[in-house]
C-alpha cells in the first residue's frame, strides 16, 4: 500500500515487519549481541503510554545456564533453551501499555532477524519468585527469543 509523502524504502517497511513476524519456537544456542537488544529496548522506550507515564516494566533475563529454572516459567523445552525472556510487567490496570510495548519489541526483534514469541500462559508466582517482579506489579507476558 502507497501512502502519500512517505520517504521511498519506507513505506512498505511496517507492511514488510508485520508480515515478516511469525511465532518462532527454534533457538540457535548463541549470545543476543548488545546492539541488538538495546535496540529492541529502545522500541520498548519510544512507545506511546497513558499519559506518558510508561507505566511498565521490563526484566530482562540472560538464560544462559539457567534453563532448568527457567522451565518453571514455561514448560516448554524451546522456551528454556531461548537465550533471552524479557517479562514485561505493569500494575493491571495499565495492561494495555504491556500490549504495546511487547508488540513494539517484536517487530523490532523482526526487523533484526531476530525470532520472538509472545507467551501469556506462563507460571506467575514462578515469575514473581525467579525474575524479581515488584509486588505491586502484574507479570503480563514473557517475550521469548531471540536469536
Ligand atoms: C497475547 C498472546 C499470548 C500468547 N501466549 C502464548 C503462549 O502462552 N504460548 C505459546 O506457545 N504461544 C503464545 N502466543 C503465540 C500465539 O499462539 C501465536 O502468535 C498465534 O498462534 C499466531 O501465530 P503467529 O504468531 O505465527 O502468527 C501468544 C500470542 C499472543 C498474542
């Protein structure tokens, strides 16, 4: 779709992400580079919220070596073997700015080459226990990936 007064290599770029984006459950067993993560947070930072308040936050969590634990979040083997989980809480009633931001992060992840995977149905208190989630905060969902 053309839209008028859109640079040129720009235009079809959101079609081009959000066509490109699928659930991805294969990991390939190396480190996500620095660069690429910071851009993926940086995704996360320039979103809209309510307000502004950017009532949300990220957990950012390295798996290396952690697996095992990291199964108790999700029982899958592809989710324990991901290099990276980022837990994107927020008090409930700012639920929404979690829908975006996760949504913004996979796209970004996308455009990286990189696979992501929304997971909603995992183990709170198990979240809440292993990633630190503050007490006043809800673990909305875990983005799985991404390499
Ligand atoms: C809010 C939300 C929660 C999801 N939770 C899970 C989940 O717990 N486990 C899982 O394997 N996939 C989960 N998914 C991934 C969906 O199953 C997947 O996105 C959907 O089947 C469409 O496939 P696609 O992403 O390849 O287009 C979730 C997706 C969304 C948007």
């Amino acid at each position: 779709m053309h839209v008028a007064n859109t640079p040129a290599g720009v235009q079809d770029c959101v079609a081009w992400l959000v066509q490109k984006r699928r659930r991805v459950r294969s990991v390939e067993d190396r480190a996500l580079e620095d660069e690429k993560l910071t851009y993926i947070l940086e995704a996360a930072r320039m979103i809209p919220t309510g307000a502004n308040r950017q009532a949300f936050q990220l957990i950012v969590v390295q798996t290396k070596g952690r697996g095992g634990k990291m199964k108790r979040l999700y029982g899958q083997d592809w989710f324990a073997g991901a290099p990276i989980v980022i837990c994107a809480c927020a008090a409930p009633s700012y639920g929404l700015n979690v829908g975006i931001v996760v949504d913004r992060m996979i796209l970004a992840a996308t455009e990286q080459d990189l696979g992501a995977r929304w997971i909603g149905a995992f183990d709170w208190d198990a979240a809440r226990e292993l990633l630190g989630v503050p007490e006043e905060l809800a673990p909305i969902v875990l983005i799985r990936g991404m390499t």
